[in-house]
C-alpha cells in the first residue's frame, strides 16, 4: 500500500507565493529523480494565500525512508519564508468509496 503525506506549512506574510515558486523546483526534480515517488506536488491555498500545502505520495515506506536519506544533503528552502515549523499528517493511502 502506498503513502501519502500532507505538509502544511505557513509562510511570512506576502511570502505564500515566493515560496511556493522555490519549491517548485524541488518538488519538480523528486518527482523526476526518486524511485517511487508518484506525487511530490506543491499547492498554494486560494482563500489563504501564504498557506502552501505539498502532497506527496510514495509507493512503499522503503520509498519514503530513501527519500528523507537523500533529503538530508539539499539545501532547505525555507529560510527567510516560514513563520513557523510545517504540520504533517501521513495517511496509508487507501481511498475511501
């Protein structure tokens, strides 16, 4: 069964849309570099527009730890954006019907 994380994070005011675009890069190079990865996507809320929410999904748990393993050597994006530490919540992903 696959992952899904949802990371929320919230950013300066006035900075939702400069962080949202630096990450967007990132987000696009896991997407194309990571084994496993089938989601890795960066969102910007439309009624709060520094609340920047990345899904990511990933096939298997040995996905995601190879992910935080390769995490660790990139350069944070943050800096200079954040108001505060994200919020995530991981889910096994299973649709509901």
């Amino acid at each position: 069964m696959s992952l899904r994380l949802v990371i929320t994070f919230t950013a300066l005011p006035g900075k939702g849309a400069d962080f949202a675009e630096a990450f967007r890069a990132r987000a696009e190079a896991v997407m194309a570099e990571e084994t496993g990865c089938l989601q890795y996507e960066v969102f910007r809320s439309a009624q709060e527009p520094d609340k920047v929410v990345l899904l990511e999904q990933w096939e298997s748990q040995a996905a995601l730890d190879e992910h935080f393993k390769v995490s660790q050597g990139r350069p944070r994006i943050s800096e200079g954006f954040l108001a505060g530490p994200p919020s995530r919540e991981d889910y096994e992903y299973a649709r509901v019907s």
